[in-house]
C-alpha cells in the first residue's frame, strides 16, 4: 500500500505545473544562468563550482518544503487527507509515501542537475556520505516545516507563505549570492537557517573537500527535530 500511494504520489507531483516549475525549471534556470553571466562575484575561480551545492540546496528545499506544503495544504482543503486517514492505509504509511515521493523526485532533480552542472565545468570533489547525509537531513527539516504549515494553515495561506518563504530564502540562504556579502549581524542570523546551513554544507564539501561538516549538520539536525515534533503535534488532518 505504501509503494501504491508512493507511486500516485510522485505521479501527482511530477504532472503539477508548478510544482514542475518550483522543483525543475527554476533551480536549472538558475543554475545555467549565474553559472553562464558574471553577475554576482562569488568568489570562485569558476561560479559554477560555487553554485552547483547551493542549487542543490534549493531543489531540496523546493520539493520537501514548498511543493509538499502547497500540495498537502490543497489535499487537507479538498478533503482529500480526510478520506486518506478513513482508509485502510495507515496515516504514518500515509506520510511515510509522500515522504518516498519526495525522495524519488530528490533523486530526479539532483541528477539533472548534477549533469547540468558537469556540462557547465563543474568539478566536484569531497566525501560522498556526507553528502548524502547532508541531502537527507535537509530534506527531513524541510519536510517537517512544510507540513507544518500545511496542517496549520488554509490551503491559500498555505500557497502564498511558502512560495513567499521560497523566494526570501533563495535571495538570503546562500544560494545564489554568497552569505559573506550580507552585514555581520544579518550574517549570523542567516547562518542558521536550514537552507544556509544545508547549501553551505554542500559547498564545504563539495568546493572545498570537507570530510564532514558538523556544524551545518547539527543546525539541520535541530531543525529535522523541532519540524518533524511540531507537525506531528500540530498537523490537522481537516
């Protein structure tokens, strides 16, 4: 039943032209046109190499944090998470399926691109686990914030907050334009966000060959936490 839903799930995703747009289309945009434009100075010989962990970040994030909300606020409007919980599928399988979705449609984006980024001269080097722990922690913090605001707020409140969210983290995550640019106090404060700590992990490791970034890992981790508990005490099904 949990590889059925899975299944429906990232169909339902994949076919959704904005959740098309958020997890596809802008990441890759991005990624070819800062790489391609010398528009921001990043500090790297070559801004792809600068880039490349950073839109990774941003496709995690687009995927677990705001196309889950937008969609599972739209399903909980509908009545569609009601009917869900009524059927023999379990409500943990329930998540635990969009939770594969997500994964599946992680897996998607990032050898995309991956593959985008080796056409644009990118030279990734450093430890491969941490990576993926990097990858996977980053998803739970986003996911856990994103069904927050699905089970909490109205389904438009829901669309217009995370799309809203997308973009502020986008112009002041680290993605795009490096952190050290911003005042020392905003700086630190921006630092902990989960799309700062997650994108500068990537680059620790990915740019700089880090073996294991602890300190983006341990602000990812707290927010795996804090998100996922509140969610789950939260999260109205109605």
């Amino acid at each position: 039943m949990i590889a059925a839903q899975a299944v429906l799930e990232t169909k339902m995703l994949l076919r959704n032209g904005e959740q098309l747009l958020l997890t596809v289309i802008i990441p890759t945009l991005l990624l070819v046109l800062f790489s391609s434009v010398d528009i921001i100075d990043t500090g790297a010989e070559e801004a792809v190499d600068f880039l490349a962990p950073g839109v990774l970040a941003l496709a995690v994030m687009s995927t677990a944090f705001t196309g889950q909300a937008i969609a599972t606020g739209f399903e909980r409007r509908y009545g569609v998470l009601k009917r869900l919980a009524a059927s023999p599928l379990p409500r943990w399988a329930l998540m635990t399926a969009k939770t594969a979705s997500v994964l599946v449609t992680e897996v998607l984006q990032v050898v995309l691109l991956t593959v985008i980024a080796f056409a644009l001269g990118w030279s990734p080097h450093g430890n491969p686990a941490a990576v993926l722990l990097l990858l996977v922690l980053g998803t739970a913090a986003f996911s856990g914030l994103g069904l927050l605001m699905a089970g909490t707020l109205r389904a438009e409140a829901t669309l217009a907050a995370a799309n809203l969210v997308f973009l502020l983290l986008l112009v002041g995550g680290g993605v795009i334009v490096p952190l050290d640019k911003f005042p020392d106090a905003a700086r630190d404060v921006l630092g902990l966000l989960p799309i700062s700590a997650l994108s500068d992990g990537l680059r620790h490791v990915l740019q700089h060959g880090a073996s294991m970034p602890w300190g983006d890992l341990g602000i990812l981790a707290v927010w795996a936490v804090v998100g996922l508990a509140a969610a789950g005490k939260f999260f109205r099904w109605e």
